[in-house]
C-alpha cells in the first residue's frame, strides 16, 4: 500500500505547471517533456520521440508542440489539434508494427510527464479483451473528463478503444 500511494504522488501531474522561465526546469523530471517540445519547430505541432527510459526501448511518445499541461490535457485542445495529434500517433504505430501497434494514454495521477504526450508501442499479446468500444476513426476518440486515460488499437477498419484506468501504457511492449 505504502509503494503504491508513493508511485502515485511522484506520478501525479494534476497541479503541474513548468515554467519555461525558470532556470530549475532543466532539473525538474516532469518538465522535460515541456523542454523537448521547446526545440521542435514552432511549425510542427507534433512530433514523435524515441522514449529516452531504458526500461521502455520499444516505445515511442507523441507530443504536441504547445504546452497542454495539466489535467484533462484533451478538453484543453481544438477538434483539428486533437486529431492530427491521434493520427501522427498511428502514423507512428503503423510505421513501426505494422498492424500490432496500440496507442495509450495514462490518466492523470499515472503520468509522470506535465507535457501532454501519448505512448505508442506493439500491443502485447493477452491484453485485447471484448471491454470498450469501437469507433470509427481518430475524429471519434473520447475526451475523457475524468482524469483517467484510454487506450486504442486497430480492429479491422475500426479503432477498439479501452478507457477508465489510470496505467495504460502497460499494455503495451516495453
């Protein structure tokens, strides 16, 4: 019990807020996502980056350009920000695993970055269940409200989508 609320206290990034300003951001761990952002293009509004954790050296991170900190980073975005951001992480999925790729996207007390990001990976063998939902295309994923994230993979021409937990990154290949 003491490790997991411990886990969860380091993770949680509800109140974050980095400062680019500040001269300690560069030795603040949940604001470094924000500094790589920072040396991307002003014209690419997402990027992809190789997951620099050596525990996860199968896993690539979609991040947008701007700084969507906080919780519920999804309300925070436009329609058209929202589904380039979805479909440059297929793109990524699709251009590394073929048809195995799955993109997730930890709640809010899981992640342990400010910066928005999703992680795109191979989808590890068991964890497809028949729970969630189907949806159509990038433009149908949720915008969840209520700090837990989803996670989605291909399902024939549809997407399967799988929401409510808060470590969705575990279901996929580190």
């Amino acid at each position: 019990m003491y490790v997991l609320a411990a886990f969860a206290v380091r993770a949680d990034v509800r109140d974050c807020v980095c400062n680019l300003d500040s001269p300690s951001i560069t030795e603040t761990r949940g604001c470094s996502l924000c500094l790589e952002a920072e040396k991307q293009s002003s014209g690419a509004p997402v990027f992809a980056l190789h997951d620099n954790d050596p525990a996860k050296p199968n896993r690539w991170l979609i991040l947008t350009r701007a700084h969507v900190d906080g919780p519920n980073p999804l309300t925070k975005m436009s329609a058209g920000d929202r589904l380039a951001f979805w479909d440059a992480a297929i793109a990524k999925g699709k251009e590394v695993w073929g048809g195995d790729w799955a993109v997730a996207m930890n709640g809010d007390i899981a992640r342990r970055q400010c910066h928005f990001h999703a992680h795109v990976g191979k989808l590890l063998d068991g964890k497809e269940s028949d729970a969630g939902f189907f949806v159509d295309g990038a433009a149908d994923l949720p915008v969840l409200t209520d700090g837990t994230g989803f996670w989605f993979h291909p399902s024939g021409a549809r997407l399967h989508v799988h929401e409510g937990e808060q470590n969705n990154e575990a279901v996929l290949l580190k």
